[in-house]
C-alpha cells in the first residue's frame, strides 16, 4: 500500500510514522508514505496556499490552485483508490470503513486546515471525506496519522499475530471482552478461572458473551 499525504506542516506527520507499528510496516515494505508540503505546489512568491473567503468572515481558506497542482502530479504518476479529505463535517471514521481501506493499493489524503478548503477541490478531488469525531482540529494532520494506524495495522504482515486484528473492538459491532495477563491473583482480584481452564472452545464462548454484555452495557448502539 502507498499512502501520499498533502499538508501544510510535513513535519507534525514525521513522528506517528517513525515509531512502533507504523515504522515495522514500512520497514518491511508493506506501506509506503510519502508526505507532501503544499507550499511546494504554490505559484507565489511567499510560497502563499490561504486565502480570504469570498463573502467576508473569520478565518483562511487553503486555495484550489497549489492543491490542484499537488493532487494533478501524483495522479500523473499512479492511479489512486481514493482521494480522502478529513474534515469535521465528514463521515465518522469507525473500523468498517478501516477495513474497506486497507483493501485498497494507492490512497491520497487532504489534512484541512485554518476553515478548510475551497469548495471547489471537495467537489473535483475528494471522493471521501472523513471526521474522526465531532470535535474541530487545529488541521488534519493529527486525524490524517489516526486514520493511516488504523488502516495499516490492518494489512497482512503488520502485526506478528494477524488474528489480533480480527478479535479487535468494533470488528463485529462488538465492543471486546475483558482481557487479563500475569499475576492471576493481584491484591485479591482474581483471573476468571475459565481462562486459566486449557478449554479453548469454553473460553471463546465465555469471550464471546463477554463482548455482548460489555457492548449492552456500553455501546447498546452498536447492536441496533
């Protein structure tokens, strides 16, 4: 999978990338992603990508030109599955659409930023646009790093245990079941001695109504 990223602090995105999961992925070649200043796409001379809004109102407008120029040359070069713009008054990110991504080859993302972009790059560009919550960022740097973790953790070979993945929250609509590790008594709160029982088909039963009874208790909505 390759993944370009276009925004105006190239710098912000370094970190999320270099650690982790994330790194392992690129280290073994499974993703690649390549970020992308815009002001390196602008014609002025103060390398200039804002704008006022036509009409008057507070705050700057990330112009369609720089942004046509950066979108226009890596099309040139690859075909892409999505062109994906994340902005608040997108569509709530969630693990379904995760999965419908990570399926995917060659992904652009748009991070908005100031009032977001000229109307005219939604509507000739952007063929998804995505919020992580119902909350504003500063830009979508930040979001753009939430969406990539979550659909490259998902490609074959990322994790070192690919069934990890499948048994995630959310992956049935279902919230996940409590887990546990060593000691199997701390302070008086013990393990649940189904799990240190050896019978695997009890334990995943045992998980599986777990997950229900979380899900009821927490997400009802989720089950609807």
């Amino acid at each position: 999978m390759r993944i370009d990223i276009i925004t105006v602090l190239p710098e912000l995105m370094q970190s999320p990338f270099n650690a982790s999961i994330l790194n392992r992925a690129k280290e073994k070649g499974l993703v690649e992603v390549h970020f992308h200043n815009l002001r390196d796409y602008s014609s002025g001379t103060y390398k200039q990508v804002d704008d006022y809004q036509f009409g008057g109102g507070a705050g700057m407008v990330l112009m369609i030109e720089p942004i046509d120029k950066c979108i226009s040359k890596l099309k040139a070069e690859r075909d892409y599955d999505e062109v994906l713009y994340m902005t608040p008054d997108g569509d709530t990110f969630n693990q379904g659409m995760a999965n419908e991504l990570s399926l995917q080859t060659n992904l652009i993302i748009l991070c908005g930023h100031y009032k977001g972009v000229d109307q005219r790059v939604r509507d000739l560009f952007v063929t998804r646009e995505i919020s992580i919550g119902d909350y504003v960022l500063s830009g979508g740097e930040l979001a753009a790093a939430v969406v990539s973790d979550a659909v490259i953790r998902l490609l074959p070979g990322v994790l070192n245990d690919e069934t990890s993945a499948l048994t995630d929250t959310f992956q049935d609509n279902l919230l996940a079941p409590p887990v546990y590790t060593r000691p199997s008594s701390y302070k008086g709160m013990e393990v649940p001695k189904i799990l240190l029982s050896g019978d695997f088909p009890k334990i995943e039963k045992w998980r599986e109504d777990q997950a229900l009874e979380r899900t009821e208790q927490k997400r009802p909505d989720l089950l609807k």
